[in-house]
C-alpha cells in the first residue's frame, strides 16, 4: 500500500508542480502579451492626438495671424479716434475763444470730450 501511496504522491505532486511551472510561464506570457498591448494602444493613442491636433494647429496658426491684424487695426483705430478727439477738443475751445457769443452743438449723449 505504502507503493500506491508513493506512486500517488509522485503524480500528484509532479501534476502539481507542472501546473504551477506552466501558471507561471503563462503568467509570465500574459504579462508580456499585456505590455504589447499597452504598447499598440499607446502607438495607436499617440497617431490620433497627432490626426486631431494637427488640422487644430493650423487653425490656432490662422487665428494667431487673425488676432495679430485685428489688434493692430485696432490700435491703429484707436490712435486716429484719439487724434480726432484731440482735434475736436480743440475746435471747442477755438470756437469759445473766437466765437463766444455763438454756442457750438452738444456732442451726442454718451461722448465724452
């Protein structure tokens, strides 16, 4: 009985060993598997952002080119109605100077001169 027993652990135990020997190889493959993975969905992650940002950087680059002519146009805007607000100040005080008994035209509420 005692060769039954052994013969019994023998193949217990080597079935028992086997299956821990290939859980660890296949452990060790899904793992490897997993990292490849992770790796063609970060390839895979990095050519979308590059699809979809690229067709925004031009768009940025037009914008950019876009706020640039505005803000001079305005600056430049900005300098005539000031150049022209100066003058108008000094019609109004060349005609009280020259024209007293004459009243010059109110300016438009919400003008400030």
């Amino acid at each position: 009985m005692s060769a039954v027993a052994e013969w019994v652990g023998v193949v217990v135990g080597s079935t028992t060993a086997g299956s821990l020997v290939t859980a660890f190889f296949n452990r060790r493959k899904l793992k490897a598997e997993g990292n490849r993975l992770d790796a063609e969905a970060a390839h895979v992650i990095a050519q979308t952002a590059v699809t979809l940002v690229a067709p925004l950087q031009a768009q940025v680059t037009e914008l950019l080119g876009r706020v640039e002519a505005l803000e001079d146009e305005n600056e430049a805007t900005r300098t005539t109605l000031g150049k022209a607000f100066s003058y108008i100040r000094e019609l109004l005080r060349w005609v009280r100077e020259h024209l007293p008994d004459l009243t010059p035209p109110m300016p438009p509420p919400g003008l400030k001169l």
